[in-house]
C-alpha cells in the first residue's frame, strides 16, 4: 500500500512548508494598510459623570 510509505508526503509536506514561509510573509508585507496609525497623544481625556434619568 503506497499511500503508507511516508518517505515521498514527507518531502511533499517539508517542501511545501518551506515554500509557504518563504515567499508568502514577503508578498503578504509587502500590501499596505489603507488607514495609516496616527499615535494619539498621552494626556487624558476629561470624562463626566452620567446623569442616569431615573
């Protein structure tokens, strides 16, 4: 029964594996976001208290 040797998928899988890690982080960084992080600045933000209605 062939499909039981592990020999040849084994190489198939490393191969593939190496592929992957090696050509597809460099095309995926290579695409830009749309939206730009702008840094907000450190001071905090003044928050009131709410007035529940009831």
């Amino acid at each position: 029964m062939p499909q039981l040797n592990p020999n040849p998928w084994f190489a198939i899988l490393v191969f593939s594996w190496i592929i992957f890690l090696s050509i597809l982080p460099a095309k995926v960084m290579n695409h830009i976001s749309p939206n730009e992080i702008t840094p907000v600045g450190a001071e905090k933000h003044k928050t009131d208290p709410w007035d529940w209605p009831w």
